[in-house]
C-alpha cells in the first residue's frame, strides 16, 4: 500500500531480532516511514507493508485469511510447504491482491483456476472463473444437483466457570449457524430468527426471543436488509460454510451464586437428523449490536466434589453430578475431568453408572457418562495411594472440566422460524435444521 518498495521488508526481520532481545512484541513496527503490520504462524512471519494510514483490521484480516487459504492448498502451513510451492504461493499472492487492495481470498474460487498441477507442460493454462469479476464472488454459476436440499446446524458452545465457593465467575453461550447448501443454480435464501429486535419491531414482544450479541456474519449476507427489517437474506456459497455467529453473555453482574440463579426457558423446533457440519469461516462482515442483554442459565451440568488427602498414605474422592436441563433431554458423551495428585497410584473406582479411567499422564480421573438424561444424580467414588515420601512441591488446585453434547437442543432458546429457498427455476428444496449443544470452557474448580 503506498507505492512500497520491496526493499524495505529486509529491515522487518532485525527490527524483529532486536525487540525478541528487548522482549518486547508489538504487533505493529516501524521503519522510517514504512510500517509494518504482522503475524506468526509456527515458524512463519506474515508481512503487510504500508505507508499509508491503512485500516489495521482490515489488513489483519487480511493476513489471517492467507493463512487459511494457504492451509487449503498446503494441509499445513510451515517453511517447507511455502519452498516446495513457490509457483502456486506467487500465482495466489497475484489473484488475491492488486495495488493494495484485496481481491478474491475465497479458497474455493480460487481452486476453480489455481492448482498446484497447473504449470505442468500438460495442462493448458486454466481461466479465472466469471465468478472472480461477479458481485456473487462466493458462488459459481452453472451449479446443477438433482436433489436440492439444504443442511443447517445450529451449534451453541457453554463457557462457564465455577469458584470453589459456587459462585458463578464467568458464563457465555457462543453460537454459531453452519450450512452445507446442495442447491442447483443461484438461489436466494432468507432466513428468519425468534430475535428480540425483529419482534419488538412487529409487537410480538410476548413471544418467546433471543438477543443477540457480536453478531458475525458470512459476507454473503445483505447487512442492509437486515438493518433495515432483520431479515437474513443471502445467496449461499456452494457446500459448506459458517452464515454467522453470535455471543450471549449469561453471567450476572456480581457474585452471584447458583442457589439464586433463575432458569432460563429452554425450547426447540424442527429436529431433523443431517451430517454434523464442521467447516472454516469464509471472509466476514462485523456487525455488533449496540444493545447488551442477560439471560440467566443455570450450569447444564452441576459437579459437587469432596477431595480428602490423607498424609502419607491415601487420597479419596467423592464426585456428584447433576444433570440441570428438562427431561426430554439428554446428554451425550459425557466426559467428567477430576484431578488427582501427580504422585498418586493403585487407584480404585465406584461408579453409580458409566466408567472410570486414571490417565496418569495427566493426572486425572476420566469418569465416562454415555449417555445422561436430564434431572439425573449419579455418583463416583475414587482411592489411590499415595507414597510414603511426601514431595516438597507443590501442586496448584485444577479445576474439573466436563464435556458433553446435547442434541436436539439450545440452551439460549434461538429458533429457526422459517426458511426460505427462492430459485427462478421453481424447482422444491428441502431445508433441514438441527440443534446441539456442546461444552466449550467448561471449568468448576475445587476446594
């Protein structure tokens, strides 16, 4: 940006070397009138060079998104994979950007006419797709499938942390709305939310709604229209892709132990079985909402634990779990993390249901649940032995983590209240919703 010369990037590295000896890690560094924007990756420095007033953000995004695209084409990103694919790292640094200024970073588009068999005598030299010059930049034209159907998961992530004294320090929910579109030519999609605004805005105020927070979405969304009326309205990337994220901060302000805590309404609609969906973000839109909400949700499972050592001789503990959710709900894959002491050994198990395993590696009892339905109290006991040698080092208090997915359900309450496929062809297309709810930074410390 600014007319650069190439040059100047042989004074980033000893600018670098001389803050590493200062220890000093500025994300941004400066050289005469040059600046530097940068990032790490393993082994690797991602450069920006500027000497204009450039949008920090957006060249951050930018390098990330290289990043991305780079492991697209590579699997791994590291000093190796750049030096045995110098011809593809050059033909991407060319197609996505010009003068300054970012082009295509789709990593779909671009495989359409990068490849890495592409300078090979036997190929002809492929065409950049219509679609790098189109206002759809996401989409190629010409997409034909003889099932239309769309998949949609809808994946909420608890963080939660508990004091020692059960006080709840920190709770989020962290969502997310993922698709896999198996759609024939270049249908519109309009999606529609039980969100809070959109209800007040039609006087539906008593209905069930969520708000939500740091809402993040894909770029093929129509941030106009849904400023206007909240309506999401897009033309979807073909396959798989995040359409958007979102927060909800559900910690209340001040210690606030659980004994007051109040429930939140949990519900759900349209549980459809489709593939769980696992994909990267493409390149996004922010868009923040000025408004801030609490909802207030119990811990969806709760852990009570009694850790007695006895000096010299044994260590004993007792572990109560309870599940905090309705009935009609289960949890699956239940993972109960409890520390013990590195030193301990000969350990014995009693479980009320599921099984126990020690992982000395990690100084820890894994106490499995496959299956734990809501309302439920199961209990665990575990003994070791201790040696006779106390060591004089000592250890730090974990906290327990617990894992677990509940399908069919989202403990924010959000709700996929309709989608539309609008296609000028006509043809009929199935859409599919799914819910779940997974652990995220799932932590409840111990006395």
């Amino acid at each position: 940006m600014g007319n650069m010369d190439m040059n100047e990037v042989d004074h980033f590295m000893p600018i670098m070397m001389r803050m590493e000896e200062d220890a000093e890690s500025l994300p941004l560094v400066t050289h005469g009138s040059a600046h530097f924007l940068w990032i790490k990756h393993r082994n690797l420095y991602l450069v920006a060079m500027t000497k204009k007033n450039a949008n920090a953000a957006l060249v951050y995004s930018f390098l990330y998104k290289m990043v991305e695209v780079f492991k697209e084409y590579f699997k791994e990103l590291e000093e190796e994979s750049i030096r045995d694919n110098f011809v593809t790292v050059y033909e991407l640094m060319d197609e996505v950007m010009d003068f300054g200024f970012p082009q295509t970073t789709d990593s779909k588009i671009l495989q359409e006419y990068i490849t890495q068999q592409g300078h090979k005598l036997d190929v002809g030299a492929p065409r950049p797709p219509a679609t790098v010059t189109n206002a759809v930049s996401w989409r190629s034209e010409g997409i034909k499938y003889r099932k239309n159907e769309v998949f949609m998961d809808v994946i909420e992530s608890v963080n939660l942390l508990v004091s020692a004294t059960g006080s709840v320090l920190r709770s989020e929910i962290v969502g997310s709305i993922k698709l896999k579109v198996v759609l024939s030519g270049m249908p519109e999609l309009r999606l529609g939310l039980n969100d809070k605004v959109l209800f007040e805005i039609t006087g539906r105020e008593k209905c069930k709604t969520v708000e939500l927070e740091d809402v993040k979405f894909h770029q093929c969304v129509r941030l106009s229209r849904f400023e206007n009326d909240r309506t999401i309205s897009f033309i979807p990337p073909d396959g798989e892709s995040e359409l958007m994220s979102y927060r909800l901060n559900t910690t209340v302000s001040g210690t606030h132990t659980l004994t007051h805590t109040q429930t939140h309404t949990l519900s759900h609609t349209h549980t459809y079985a489709c593939t769980h969906l696992l994909c990267p973000m493409l390149t996004f839109f922010l868009l923040s909402s000025p408004l801030f909400s609490v909802c207030q949700v119990k811990p969806l499972i709760w852990i009570e634990s009694v850790i007695e050592k006895f000096s010299h001789s044994r260590v004993e503990i007792k572990v109560k779990a309870r599940s905090q959710f309705k009935s009609r709900s289960t949890a699956n894959n239940v993972a109960i993390m409890v520390p013990v002491p590195s030193d301990a050994d000969s350990p014995k198990f009693k479980t009320s249901t599921g099984s126990c395993k020690y992982l000395p590696e990690k100084s820890v009892v894994q106490w499995n649940i496959k299956s734990f339905p809501g309302g439920k109290e199961y209990m665990m006991r575990a003994h070791f032995g201790l040696p006779s040698v106390e060591s004089t080092e000592l250890e730090g208090r974990r906290p327990i983590t617990v894992n677990f997915e509940i399908p069919y359900f989202t403990v924010s309450g959000i709700q996929v209240r309709y989608l539309k496929i609008i296609e000028k062809s006509g043809y009929e297309a199935l859409p599919w919703v799914r819910y779940i709810t997974q652990s995220g930074d799932y932590q409840l410390r111990t006395n």
